[in-house]
C-alpha cells in the first residue's frame, strides 16, 4: 500500500515537475520573444536615427552651399552698388564740366558778338 501511495505521489509530482518545466519553459520562450521584438524595435529605431542624421547632414550642406552662393551674390551686388556709386560721381563731375563749358561758350559768344545778348 506504501509503495501504489508513494507511486502515486511520484507521478503526481513528476507531472506536477514536468507542467512546472513546461510553463518555465514557456515562459522563458516568452522572454526571448519579447526581447527579440525589443531588439528589433531597437534596430529599426537606429536605422530612422540613421536616416535622419543622413538628411540632416544633407540639408546642412544644402544651407551651407546657399549660404555660400548667398554671400557670392551679396559681394557681387556689393560691388555693381560700388560701380554704380563710382559712376554717378563721374556723371556729376561731367555735368559740373559740361555746365563750366556752356558758360565759356556763352561767355565767348559773347564776347564774340561784342557783349550783345
């Protein structure tokens, strides 16, 4: 009778081990899925983090050549201001030159025409 008591006690407990491995078992495959899942979640984030610091990079060199462009055309345009600048005082001195000449005309039509207006 001990030994169908302890038989029985035996299978129970080795069933009620093997549902116990069983479950860690199953758990433990929950784990590693779950980690699997985070890990891949992980890698798709570094791979966006990747990307974006690609187009952040290309958008900075993007500024950086308008930039550069922007700063060719501001010395150019600069320079057509100087230019500009340069030749309206040149078309004052002129006018001032062609007025002193009129009045010579005049004053030697004058002089000329015996001081007749």
């Amino acid at each position: 009778m001990m030994q169908a008591v302890t038989a029985v006690a035996s299978a129970f407990l080795g069933g009620g081990v093997t549902a116990f491995f069983g479950w860690l078992q199953s758990r433990k495959t929950a784990e590693i899925d779950a980690n699997d899942a985070y890990v891949e979640s992980i890698q798709k984030l570094t791979h966006q983090m990747d990307e974006l610091r690609a187009d952040r990079e290309i958008e900075y060199q993007r500024r950086m050549k308008a930039d550069s462009e922007n700063l060719k055309l501001q010395a150019k345009v600069t320079s057509l201001n100087e230019r500009i600048q340069a030749l309206e005082r040149l078309n004052e001195q002129q006018t001032q030159r062609i007025t002193e000449l009129t009045d010579q005309i005049h004053n030697l039509t004058l002089m000329l025409n015996g001081g007749e207006k």
